[in-house]
C-alpha cells in the first residue's frame, strides 16, 4: 500500500487546488515544493502593511462566472481595476489604446478623427504579408502608436528587435474608440483582500506540505510513496533536457521599500522606450489601496532564460511547441504520472484558466 494516493508537485495555483479538491474526495495528498514557501509565482508577502507580488503583479480577472465564484470561496476580492499607463520618454499614455490614448498622442478627441489618423497610417505603411512583428504591429495599429507604445517595450521584452520576432506574438491588438482605460474586458476583476498567499493556505488547509524540498533529488523515493503523481514542474527538466531545453523568458526583481506614500501614482507603469532597462515598475500598495507613509515597488526586467533560472513566459512558436510534444509523448507513456500547469504544459496560463484546468483535472481523477 501507498502512502499517499496523490503526490502533488508544486504548490503554486494549479497544484494546489488539485490538492484541495483531491483532499475534499476523501484522498490523501502531500504537496512538496522546492521553494521555501507555497504559492509558486502567486506569491505574495506582506511589508509595511501591503501585499508584495514577490513574482511580478497578478489581477485575478475572468468571464467564467464559476470560476469567479470558486476562488472567492477562499477569499474576498477588492474592486480593483486595471488601468496601467505607459512612460515613453517622459510621455504619458493610457493602456490599453483608447480615447485618452489618441488625445494625449494626437489632440483627437471624437473617435472618428482618431479612426481616420490609425486608418490613414495603415494604407500609408501596408505590408502585404508581414514577416515579422513590426511588420504585423504597423498594420494593425500604424506607426506612431507603433514607435511609442510597442517598439521598445517588446524588444525589452523578447531581448530582440521586432524585425527579428515572429508575427504570431502579435495576433491583434485592442483599439478601442471609446474613453475606457479598462485593460480587460473581463467580467470579473479584482486583487484579493489579504493577498494570494492566503488563498493558497486556505486551499491546502489540512493537506501535508513539505517545502524546501525538490522532487527531482529523490525522484525514486517521492514515486515509492504515491499511486499517482501529479508534476507541475518544467516538462523538459523532468526528462532532464534529453531532448533539449524548451525556451522561456525569464523575469528578474528590484524592489525597494520608499519612504514616501506615493511613488508614481498607479499600480502599473510600462516603460515603452527601448533606452529604460526595465520593462515596468509595480507600484504594489495600489493594488489594494493601501493607506501608508512607505510604498515598496518592484522595478521589472526580461531577460534570456538558461537552465537553473526560474522560468516565466514560455517561447510557444512552431519550434519550441514541436519540442513539447515530444516530450509529452515522452510522459504519455509513464503510468501514474501527471504533467500539469503552467510549466507542465508548456503554456501561459491566466489564473482563472489554470483554475479551470486543474478543476477538469480533479473531476477525471476522481
């Protein structure tokens, strides 16, 4: 007999509300993490009163009215909206393009004069077939918007010129004509009151949690202890990069604690010029509006992954994503092993859809 019917991999948001709704089945799970702490990239820490995003900000948002309901069972979620603003030298612009975009750009304020500015740009500057990001952008939105608010912040982003960036990274973009700053069309939307950590311990409330523990030191004594195991960790790092390593991008943090109430006004600030090294800053007392004489934000950098970094953003064009499926063939033919979430699936998962698979999950498991 096992001692466990499920050992969950990682206690991030896939994992662990596999392991709540394994444990609410009546199955015995333990959760190993090899970070000291639970909640994977969701992570949130208190300091001076406000929650940090020690992994980069997170805004719950969703159209999935079950979901919504779900993870407010965990917690209450403020009213908060995202409205990010982007400093191009100096420049401030609202996100996503909006009405108050093409104002404070053009001096337009009736959607048809901006419509036409945009339309006009796009016959000027037409590629055909784009071959590549910029070319894809310029069509989509024109030049100026182009030049100010996509260039260098995706060239930060990927660590390369646009020229060289496949048009798949840009499929669409939003262009609305009206004065919303609402970067989502979400129905729901909101920061949870006292931070992500406590969803998480509240969905492993009950469940055995080791930490500070990496399964692949002792792959063979975490899989004696089992009947099935489910991985939430990197699918080519399980397989020891035999067939070589995926790609991500990866996301480094300078935060800082101001002895100041009120650092930049906004929780979200992207710097879009390619001179400015970091992508963003993260204002984080904002998002839970805060009242405080300190601010702690968290200066944001894109760089080159390399095995032994933390993965971030996975690189999903047509070669890494035949690469995955070889090395989901690889796990298909492991009985009792799982592959799951972000990193086991080699996708990038918003939290209300990670929600959402891991709830289908469980649901077959059981």
């Amino acid at each position: 007999m096992k001692e466990y019917d499920f050992l969950i991999v990682g206690s991030g948001l896939y994992g662990a509300v596999l392991g709540h709704e394994l444990k609410r089945a009546g199955k015995k799970c333990l959760v190993i993490d090899k970070r000291e702490h639970i909640g994977g990239n969701i992570y949130t820490e208190k300091s001076h009163d406000i929650y940090v995003h020690k992994y980069g900000a997170h805004i719950f948002h969703t159209n999935n009215k079950s979901v919504w309901h779900y993870i407010n069972r965990f917690s209450e979620f403020n009213r908060y909206i995202n409205s990010p603003i982007a400093n191009y030298n100096g420049e401030i612009y609202n996100l996503p393009f909006n009405m108050n975009t093409f104002y404070q750009m053009w001096g337009v304020s009736k959607p048809e004069d901006a419509k036409k500015i945009i339309e006009d740009q796009q016959k000027s500057d037409f590629f055909d077939n784009p071959k590549n990001l910029k070319e894809q952008a310029i069509n989509l939105v024109g030049k100026d918007i182009y030049k100010k608010l996509i260039e260098g912040y995706t060239q930060k982003q990927w660590g390369r010129p646009c020229e060289e960036l496949p048009t798949f990274i840009i499929k669409r973009l939003p262009v609305r004509y009206t004065y919303d700053n609402n970067y989502f069309n979400s129905k729901y939307q909101g920061i949870p009151e006292y931070g992500y950590t406590k969803i998480i311990e509240s969905m492993l409330e009950g469940i055995e949690v080791k930490l500070n523990t990496d399964y692949l030191e002792k792959r063979e004594y975490w899989d004696n202890i089992a009947t099935k195991v489910i991985y939430t960790g990197p699918i080519d790092g399980y397989f020891d990069y035999k067939l070589g390593a995926l790609e991500y991008r990866k996301v480094s943090f300078d935060t800082k604690v101001l002895d100041k109430s009120n650092f930049q006004g906004n929780a979200v600030v992207n710097y879009t010029d390619s001179q400015t090294p970091y992508t963003r800053i993260i204002e984080h007392k904002h998002f839970n509006f805060i009242e405080s004489d300190k601010t702690v934000i968290s200066y944001e950098y894109s760089d080159e992954w390399s095995i032994g970094d933390e993965p971030y953003y996975p690189v999903n064009d047509e070669k890494n994503n035949m690469l995955y499926l070889r090395y989901k063939e690889l796990g298909d033919r492991i009985e009792n092993l799982i592959f799951g979430g972000r990193l086991g699936e080699y996708k990038y998962y918003d939290m209300d859809v990670t929600i959402e698979s891991a709830l289908k999950k469980a649901k077959e498991l059981i």
